[in-house]
C-alpha cells in the first residue's frame, strides 16, 4: 500500500495533450493569409520586427525639449558589463557633487567599485558554498549558486553599502581598464575557480572538515579572488591626491591628499543616507514595506527594500524631485516598446497588434506577475516635459540619463514618456526631501520578507 501511494504522488494531476494531427489542420486552417498578410510576411521574412515595426508617425511627432533640465557631467558608458546599478547610483549623486562644489564636470570611478563587489560577493558565494556543504551538490539548493556565482547586477541598495563600507575615488585615481569594457572574461575565469572551490568545500565537508576548517580554506579562495580581480581591474587604491577647476572663475583648486574614506566623508557622506526606494508592483499590496531575501552584496549590507506603492504617487514624488535639481535613480524594464537608435521609451512605440492582427495584454499587474515586466536596467532622470492648462500640469515626458554612451539615443539621453513609465518603471529612489513624513516612516513597518524562491513582483 505505501508502495502503492508513493506511486500515486509521481503521477501526474492529468495527462499532457500532443500535438495531434487533427490539431495541427485545424492550426493550418486558422491561418489563411490575405494579400495584405503576405506583403508583411515577405517584408518580416527579410527583416528584424524592429526595424519595420516601429510606428515612425511617434518618431516624427517626438521632440527632445524639455521644461525642466538639470545640468549633469558628461555621458557615461558601461559598455558591456552588467553594472548599470553603479553608474545610476552615480549618476544620481554626480550633479549633487558638481553644483555643491562649484565643478565643470565629476565623475566618480566605477572600477573602484566593481573591484569590491566582486569581491564581496566571492566571499557570499563562499560562505553559500560552506553553508550548503552538507547537501546533495546536485540538488537544485546547491546548483542554484553555482549558476552565477560572481553576476555584474544589483540594485542601489548595493552601491550604497559598498560606498559606506569602502569608500569612493573619483575617475582620474582609478580609471576604467579593458575588463570594464566588457566584464565576460573576467566572470567567465572568476566563476570557473569558485564553482572548483565549492566543490572542494562540499569534499572538505564529507571529510568531517569543522567550520572553522572550512573558513580557513575560504580565505586562501579569497587570495586567488582578489589577485584575479587585481590582474583584470588593477590593485585598488588606497592614496591619492585631488583637485579640481572652479566652475565659476576657472581656477584650479589646490592639491589634496585623500583616502577612499576621507574622499566619501568629504565629497558623498551626507547625502547617500537620506534617500528612499519605492516600487510599482501592482501584483503586491500597496503601502507595504518589503525586502527581497538574497539579494546582498555585503554580508553586514542591506537587503533589496521597497515600499510598494501606485505609480501616480510616485511620480508625483519625482516631479517634485526633479524641479527642485534633485536627480531621480530608477529601474525598468529598459527594452519593453523602446527603441535605442533615436532614445524614445514609449508604449505603442511598435506596431505589434497591427503588424501581427493579434491583441497583446498590457496589464502591468499580470504582466509583472508572469515575467513580462522586470527590473532589468537602472538609469537616472534629469528632467522633465510637461504641457499646462488653467494651472494644471500634464507630464509628457522625463528626461533619462543613460550609461550606453553617446552613441546610443540622443547623444546618451533618452525620453521616457509618461504612460511608459506607468508601463515599464518598477523601481524609484527618491530623496527624503520629497516624501511626505507618513511615507517615510512605511519602511519602520516590519518588513514583508520575498523569499528568493520567487520573484520580488
């Protein structure tokens, strides 16, 4: 009888259906095109949907005006690596620095940052790794780590704990080097020794190895990991001397002399805490403070938190944010309905129900829920397009900051059209300036934890 029910559970809740033959005339017979179908048909066949569905009566119609502009420093270019999330954080704080300080133009080092969050999150993939070393290493719980073990993604939370932890450089002290130019190497070598690690700490482990044993043999791992991260971004570092030329009368400042820490203390400190995260998920109750299990790149950091709450709110937020000269850091879904030759984010930018005759859902609640709609970019918004009637503003557009360089959009600017914000925006961090108090003090909720088993929407 156990046998019996054991059995039973392996079965299936009902029998999958084949394709059958019959099925497969009545798909035949649902699609008879029509002369205008096979003029599209011909025209796809030959071309990317991209590149003939784009709906040129918006191009022709969109302009790169806007009301509201603030200045910002030259474009910046993450090339191909995944550290979007750094730049964004950046580029947030880069117009803050220029106007307190009087500068022409500011830009702090990426690669300082990438070296510690590559570092960093070695060592969380090791300390996963010893963690799990008593388990099947085949069992989905150990294969999820070993997956990626060093990614380029994270989320502004991210950045600020490791600009807390280890301060920042501007540009000139530690430049970007071939590996920021294109990351895939690096992560390729990188990933192979730590999966080869994990699997020595799961042999440790059978061996009767003790924690502390374990430790131990992670920081000999870590040596490895951070020469590999010297030879490909360059040793980090530690001393340096800074100045720069005022704005206003053009005159150099004199040289000083700073640490990571005493540049952050000086240059960054007093900003980097007064900011909040808000999400649009509408699959999730609203005026609920959330954080999202895994997802840190400190141990000691911050998880992934959000207040989730309607789009209308939080765009009333950024309005405010961005007539004030207050930059905007967001996430969406980046390559929904935009295009990245002319820099237009717009819903209806393709023509994709009368290209196709068929309808397609753009209802974000189950869009979002079913991986239609995800956070898969971070950017800034310097600025903002509106029309006025009897007092009543309408937004048109945000000006965005992008870090694809100025090759990409309007010389590295894109337009984020309103209703594609509404669409395609998830994630706001907004300066405490600009949230009303009761807003603010959601985040004292308990937190609502998302487990990393599903998705944060």
């Amino acid at each position: 009888m156990k046998v019996l029910l054991m059995l039973l559970c392996c079965l299936p809740l009902f029998a999958q259906e084949s394709i059958q033959s019959s099925t497969l005339e009545e798909l035949k017979a649902s699609f008879q095109p029509d002369a205008s179908t096979k003029a599209k048909m011909n025209i796809l066949l030959q071309h990317e949907f991209s590149a003939i569905g784009l709906d040129q009566e918006i191009i022709r119609t969109h302009n790169n005006d806007y009301r509201h502009e603030i200045p910002t420093g030259s474009i910046t270019n993450q090339k191909s690596t995944g550290r979007c999330w750094i730049y964004a954080m950046i580029n947030i704080l880069r117009p803050l620095v220029i106007k307190k300080f009087d500068m022409d133009n500011f830009e702090l080092s990426e690669n300082y940052l990438a070296f510690y969050d590559k570092l960093e999150k070695a060592n969380i993939f090791l300390e996963e790794a010893i963690a799990r070393a008593g388990d099947d290493i085949r069992a989905e719980n150990f294969q999820k780590i070993l997956r990626t073990p060093l990614p380029d993604g994270g989320y502004w939370q991210m950045a600020v704990d490791l600009i807390k932890k280890y301060g920042c450089v501007p540009i000139q002290a530690m430049p970007e080097v071939a590996s920021n130019q294109s990351s895939r190497e690096m992560n390729n070598n990188i990933n192979w020794l730590l999966r080869s690690y994990a699997y020595e700490i799961f042999i440790m482990k059978q061996e009767g190895k003790t924690i502390e044993e374990l430790r131990k043999q992670k920081h000999e791992y870590l040596k490895t990991v951070y020469r590999m991260l010297c030879f490909h971004l360059g040793i980090p570092v530690e001393n340096f001397i800074f100045r720069y030329t005022k704005k206003t009368d053009k005159q150099l400042t004199e040289y000083k002399e700073y640490t990571p820490k005493t540049f952050y203390n000086e240059f960054i400190e007093p900003e980097i805490h007064n900011f909040m995260m808000f999400a649009n998920w509408p699959a999730r109750e609203y005026n609920k403070y959330y954080q999202v299990e895994s997802t840190k790149n400190v141990i000691e950091g911050t998880f992934l938190n959000f207040v989730n709450l309607p789009m209308d709110q939080i765009k009333q937020m950024m309005f405010e944010s961005i007539i004030d000269n207050m930059p905007v850091n967001f996430s969406s879904d980046v390559d929904q309905e935009s295009n990245r030759i002319n820099g237009i984010m717009k819903p209806r930018l393709y023509l994709f129900e009368d290209f196709y005759g068929v309808p397609f859902p753009r209802d974000k609640k189950i869009n979002s829920v079913v991986g239609n709609v995800n956070s898969t970019h971070a950017m800034a918004i310097l600025g903002v397009d509106w029309i006025e009637n009897n007092d009543k503003k309408t937004i048109i557009k945000w000006k965005v900051e992008n870090s694809w360089g100025e090759d990409r959009g309007n010389k590295g600017i894109f337009a984020m059209y309103d209703d594609w914000a509404d669409e395609y925006a998830v994630r706001v961090v907004l300066h405490k300036k600009y949230i009303p108090d009761h807003v603010w003090k959601l985040q004292e909720q308990t937190p609502i934890m998302i487990p990393d088993t599903e998705p944060e929407q």
